[in-house]
C-alpha cells in the first residue's frame, strides 16, 4: 500500500543518525517486552508475519513514528489482536488508564475470530513445480501498479526495469498470505537496478527481491 | 478524555491483558527478552566473518550458500531463512536496508540498531548513498561501486567486510573482537586493532 511505511526515496526526514557502538538492545524495558509481544501476538492472533508487517503499515502516523520501533512493533501487536478479535479496540487503552490510576471501565472480552488459516509448512519458502519464467542476466521490468493491500514491491521501483541477477528460493506471497488469501507461492528474483534509471542522479546499484507476478519481460 | 498513556504502560497493558487470559506467558517473554539481549548479536556473524576471513574453503562456501555456511557454526532461526553472504572489496561495495520495514538477519546480527530502523536511513540510502554513508562516517573514494541491497521478502543479506591489512598475523579468535556490527550492514569498514 502507498503508506507511511514504504519510505525508500522519499524525502524530509532529516540526517541520518550515526551509529553508537554501546547501544544497549532495549533502551527502556518496556522496548523488549513490547518486541516479545510482537512475536507472541502473532500466534495469538493466530496471523503470521506478513499479516503483522501489514498491520504495521495499516498505523496512523502516530501509531507508526511516535513511539519508535518498538512502539511501532506494540501498536501493530496490538492492531492483529483487535483485528482477530482477541480485545476489544480499546481494551489497551483502557487497561493503562486504570494503570496509572484512572478509573475507567474496561469493554467486554468479544467473541475471537481468528482468521482460519494454517500454513502450509513452517516459514516462508516453499516448493513451486513451474520452472522460474525469467532466467538471470535477463531484463525484467516492475509492474507500474498500485496495490490497496499489501505488497513487498516499494513504490520507488515500479514500472522500472533491470536485470535479474539471482534466482532465489520460491517463497509464500506476501501480497496474499497477509490477508489469508493463499500463500500463492511463487519464484524470487534478485533484481538489480541502475540507480540513474531510477532517479536519474548519481551512478549506483540497487537491488531488491520481487516476486515472479511483480514483474514482465522488458526488451 | 485525559491524554493516551505512554508507551511503556500500554505495553504493560497488553502484557497483563494477555496473561490474565493465559494467552500468553510471563516467562515465554522473558526468554525471547534474554536470547536477544544475550545470545543472538553481531558477535554471531563476526564469528562467521572470522572464519571466513581464515578459511578460505569456509569463505567459499559463505559466498556460495550463506544459510548453509552460517548454520554450520550454529547460527540459523527467525529472520534468517535465507541468508545471502556478499563481500566488499576495494572496488565494490555492498550496503543493506529495508525500506518498507526493517527486515535484519536476526540469526547473525541480532536486533537491528537505531540507525537502521530510522526513516532516515531506510529512505535514503536507495537514493543518496554515498551522501549517507559519508555522514555516517564511511568516505567511499569516488570509482568505488556501490550496491544497494533493500531486504524486500525474507531473504536476508550480511556483508562480508574486507579484510584490513595488518591483520594477517591475527588468529581466527583475535579477528572476531574486530568484527563490528555496522561492517556487516555496509556502513562501515573494518579498522586494523
């Protein structure tokens, strides 16, 4: 989706941050508690990965910058559970009012409703039969389009072309195993692309993994 | 309505609300909390640098099929499916991002540092490069070739740093405290003890 998240090219955010080689892991304790729920919200919710990175991308901008990354990790935890119906939307909120004191009262625990879906194996990779479409070395081009949902094509690629320099192994779609719509998996190609057919400026490579349906065949 | 509470309570929130239903359990939250903030880090892949940079047969088999060489040395898990191992030299040189979100090769590197995860970085290193890497304190001469890696699915990438001269008398185990994490993302060289 065109949201907030998929940020590759674009502009106003400020310098870089140089790294600092003591940098604790978590900072603050409740930045490992809120990663830890993360990876347990997924199970919970009975959602997977690309549901979760779908969630993520789905935060209003408070939701997905104001409380970094983990904040970021908390409130898409957070948004898996209020979609599978494991809390009520405003049972965090209202639980951390009465936390600090307020007296609120809390809604009901709803009817869950986990999305029926059970992968196929664990992980991501999978086995296709069709042999892959495009062969390395050869000239690819991205799909000039616009997904409603999710996607792992960045918006700064498409409708680019470039050469696909590995084949990768065939893996789950994320396009539709985050809203549980198949694991329609398919081939992944690394694909490099020239940095001035992409923004015309300075000479470099880029290079991203896409999946077979993300690209054609370019002259 | 008063203000929305802080972060650190709504996690407390979610925790309690979870463990109170026995969906989840305290200790299954401190173990994943005690393998990141002890176990899983940049001391795995610079191990796995070390022995590249010592074995030249290991090395190959890094380059060739990275999950496989990195898991030879114990190191595999979550957000490491398929690893993929590219080595900088004098004339190229690879950097990592994600831009879409902040895909990291957990098994090797651990979780990934704030410069990595900050919009800064993953909007603009696909686009400027040499600009950000220079501000992050690595000046690239001007004929080196730089490579971009954004981690769009679950393959993940590691860099294989260069190796830097006057370290040829050092042993597997002295090379490994040289090895820093952003050497192995790309935003940074290895520097000679």
């Amino acid at each position: 989706m065109d949201g907030i998240a998929d940020m590759g090219g674009t502009e106003g955010w400020g310098p870089v941050h140089p790294p600092s080689a003591d940098e604790p892991v978590f900072a603050e304790r409740w930045q490992g508690r809120a990663l830890a729920l993360g990876v347990l919200a997924i199970r919970v919710s009975g959602r997977n990965i690309d549901a979760y990175r779908y969630a993520l991308e789905r935060l209003d901008r408070t939701g997905y910058l104001g409380d970094g990354y983990f904040g970021r990790w908390l409130n898409g935890a957070e948004l898996m559970l209020d979609d599978s119906a494991i809390l009520a939307p405003d049972a965090v909120d209202a639980r951390a009012r009465n936390l600090r004191g307020e007296k609120v009262a809390e809604p009901p625990v709803p009817e869950p409703n986990r999305p029926g879906y059970t992968p196929a194996a664990p992980g991501s990779l999978r086995t296709v039969d069709a042999a892959p479409a495009f062969a390395t070395g050869q000239r690819v081009r991205t799909r000039d389009m616009s997904s409603p949902g999710h996607t792992r094509l960045p918006r700064y690629l498409r409708g680019h072309a470039g050469v696909v320099e590995l084949i990768q192994p065939a893996a789950v779609l994320p396009d539709t195993n985050a809203e549980f719509l198949g694991e329609n998996p398919q081939h992944v190609y690394t694909v490099r692309f020239d940095a001035r057919e992409l923004w015309g400026g300075e000479d470099f490579a880029v290079t991203a993994e896409l999946f077979e349906s993300y690209l054609e065949a370019a002259a | 309505m008063s203000e929305r509470p802080p972060v650190a309570l709504r996690a407390e929130a979610l925790e309690q609300l979870l463990t109170e239903r026995g969906l989840i359990e305290t200790q299954a939250l401190d173990r994943i909390i005690a393998d990141y903030e002890t176990n899983i880090g940049p001391l795995n892949g610079a191990k796995v640098v070390a022995r590249a940079w010592s074995d030249p047969q290991y090395r190959r088999r890094l380059l060739d099929d990275g999950t496989a060489a990195i898991e030879e040395l114990g190191f595999s898990g979550s957000q490491g499916e398929h690893i993929v191992v590219v080595e900088n030299t004098p004339a190229v040189h690879n950097v990592v991002v994600c831009t879409l979100c902040s895909c990291y090769p957990w098994p090797v590197l651990g979780l990934p540092p704030s410069w990595y995860k900050d919009p800064a970085y993953r909007s603009r290193v696909v686009r400027e490069p040499r600009t950000v890497l220079a501000e992050m304190g690595l000046e690239l001469a001007d004929d080196v070739r730089i490579v971009v890696h954004d981690s769009t699915s679950e393959v993940r990438w590691l860099v294989l740093p260069e190796r830097p001269a006057g370290t040829e008398h050092l042993t597997e185990e002295q090379l490994v405290p040289l090895v820093t994490r952003d050497a192995m993302v790309g935003v940074a060289k290895v520097q000679a003890p």
